[in-house]
C-alpha cells in the first residue's frame, strides 16, 4: 500500500512475485488476463489521505506484533510508553488525517468556530499530541491560529521536535509543552479543544474534562475523537482490549456524547469520518 502511493499497482506487485502470490491467496489480488485486480481494502486513496490512512494500518499491524510477542510473564496494558518509536511514528502521521478533517469538515459547521479560528488569536489545544502531526495538519489550514500541544511522553514530544523540523512553515505557530492534560490550568484560553478520548485512561479523562472545559473561551468548542459504536459483538470486544491495554479507556461516541453534556457543554454534535472510522463528537461551552 505504501508503495503503491507514488507508483502504478501493477508495477509494485511485479517487483515481488512472491510477495504478490501471497496476497492472491489470501484472496486479496486476482487477475484479470494480465492486469491485477486489488481487494478494494488494498489500494489506499490517492495523496495525504492515502498516506495517513497506510500510517494508521502500519500503526495497528506493529501493535498487533508487540502484543503478541509480549512474555506472559510481562507487564499488562503498559500503554504508548511501552511501544517502539516506529508505532509512534506511524500512529502519530496517521492523525493528520484527523487534523485534516478537523479543520476543514468539522470547524466550518461549529457555529463561530470558523471566525474565531480565522483571526490573529484564535487559539487551538491539541491535547495528546504525540508526534506533533495533527497539529501541523490544523496550523496548515488554519494559517491564522496558533496549537499548543501537550503530551506527557517526553519521547513522543522528542519525536515531534524532529518533525517540526520539516514543517517549517507552520513550525513558528506551534508550541509543545510536556504537561499532563489532568493539569491543566488556562481558564479561558482556547478556542477549540482537541481531544483524542480513547487514548485517555478513564480517571485521567474524568480527571481532565472540568479542566479542559475551563480552558475554552465562552462560545468554544471542545471536539473529542471517539471509536463508533461497534455492532459486531467481536469488533467492541477487541476495540475495548486494545484500548484499554493501550492505557486508554472504552468509551464510544455515545458514552462521550453524555460525558460532555453532563460537564456542562451544550449543543452536542456527531461528525462520523470514515465507514468504521473515528466519529467526532463536538461540544461547545455556553456563552459567547
């Protein structure tokens, strides 16, 4: 799927025959004569959105790996500390494709949201930002805002340092700061909340979700990625492991839904981004 980003498929499936027969049968390449004909899952849409969404699978294959390789002796659910710079890597690039959909699908629809972010301080907080690459993906189309984003990995932050370095066009706009999002104290700072809920443990979430209402402006909104509720009983259950083995919580886009009506936010709104995809969830702070 990389590959196939900035080459014909055809021509990336004939570079590795072997490679290619594994994928005819696992029932994912057929041929056509001579013209390969791809499983729609395989063949990744074309430019940025392609590239995250091949991010967003290396992330998960190098999850699955680690945790099938870990000792059974080992430490359970040691959470994104425990994951080798690669998985940040990719988890973090796979983000941008949230940023991107943030800014430009969800922000216009936020009643106010659009104005405050298009003047000289809008402010933006980018909560768990990791390698830095959803809030290069909003400073990039909301040139007039500035992200502040918080992590408590230094090695995540470390990493996204080294990314700023090739997003020296937005770079001047971006802060990081090594802070727990339980810790927060801006009242009336930002305009916009990000917040990525299922990485969250569900005490840091309870503990940070006054905190972060606090943070917005009167009329702010604060947006939480959430996981869809899952129909197939298997898909929830292994949602639910990896979540919370990853050192974050179960919430789904309803639960979310109620936890930020009753924090006190009002005008709760659902933006689903892919078919079994992150569903955004906005709430915004009275007033305003």
């Amino acid at each position: 799927m990389s590959e196939a980003l900035s080459a014909p498929l055809a021509e990336v499936l004939a570079v590795s025959p072997h490679r290619s027969a594994v994928l005819e049968a696992a029932g994912l390449l057929s041929w056509d004569g001579g013209s390969p004909v791809a499983h729609p899952s395989l063949v990744p849409a074309d430019g940025p959105t392609g590239s995250s969404a091949v991010q967003a699978r290396l992330s998960s294959l190098r999850q699955a790996v680690a945790a099938a390789a870990q000792e059974p002796s080992g430490p359970r659910g040691a959470g994104w500390a425990e994951l080798d710079d690669e998985v940040l890597l990719h988890q973090g690039r796979a983000s941008a494709a949230t940023g991107r959909a943030l800014a430009t699908r969800v922000v216009p629809e936020l009643p106010g949201l659009a104005e405050r972010l298009g003047s000289a301080d809008g402010r933006v907080l980018d909560v768990g930002t990791g390698v830095a690459a959803l809030a290069v993906a909003l400073a990039r189309a909301l040139p007039r805002a500035s992200v502040v984003g918080i992590d408590v990995l230094q090695r995540a932050l470390d990493l996204a340092r080294d990314e700023l370095a090739g997003a020296r066009d937005v770079a001047d706009r971006i802060t990081l700061r090594c802070q727990d999002v339980a810790e927060v104290t801006e009242p009336g700072g930002y305009d916009l909340v990000w917040l990525p809920a299922p990485f969250l443990p569900e005490l840091t979430l309870a503990a940070a979700l006054p905190r972060l209402v606090a943070a917005l402006r009167p009329g702010g909104w604060l947006v939480a990625g959430t996981n869809p509720p899952a129909g197939d009983p298997l898909r929830a259950a292994v949602d639910r492991w990896n979540a919370v083995r990853n050192g974050g919580n179960a919430f789904d886009a309803d639960r979310m839904a109620q936890v930020l009506a009753a924090s006190g936010l009002v005008d709760v709104r659902r933006f689903p981004t892919v078919p079994g995809g992150p569903v955004l969830v906005a709430a915004h702070r009275p007033g305003g």
